[in-house]
C-alpha cells in the first residue's frame, strides 16, 4: 500500500474542514435542544446534558470520519499515486 502526500495533506484539510463545520453546527442543535427539553429538575437536567454530550461526540466523529475520508481519496485523485515510498 503506498501513502502519499496530497492524500494526508487532503486528510488534514478535511479534517479542519470537519471541525470548522461542527462548531456553529452544534450550537445550532444546542440551543434547539435546550429550548425543547427544558428540564424542570436537578436529575433530568444531568440526564439531558449526559445525551447532548453523547451527541456532540457522535456527530464530531462521525464528521472527521467522512471528511477527513473524502480528502484522503480528493487529495489522492488529485495528486496521484505514490508520491512518497511504500511503508512497511
């Protein structure tokens, strides 16, 4: 299997890109889930920060895991194969 620059380059640049989107994202589902679910006690209110949390972390890994993926295949398409030599 041979590894190539413009495919990690394009892995790192989806990789930002994943982080960029996810930041106003997930204020945008934050503020709705809040507004929604406002939990009236003590125990709902760790309940429910337990499930957003969980939900954040899905969605960031879930969007690293396909965009840094696209890039890797961009960036390889793009700058061909082989550009560095096998590891092994």
């Amino acid at each position: 299997m041979e590894y190539s620059l413009p495919a990690w380059i394009g892995a790192l640049v989806g990789t930002i890109v994943a982080v960029a989107i996810y930041v106003p994202a997930i204020r945008l589902l934050d503020r709705r889930k809040r507004t929604q679910n406002g939990p009236a006690s003590l125990e709902q209110r760790d309940e429910f920060e337990e499930k957003l949390s969980i939900m954040r972390r899905l969605i960031l890994g879930l969007d690293i895991a396909i965009l840094a993926t696209l890039g890797y295949w961009i960036g390889k398409a793009i700058g061909g194969p082989g550009a560095l030599p096998p590891l092994r």
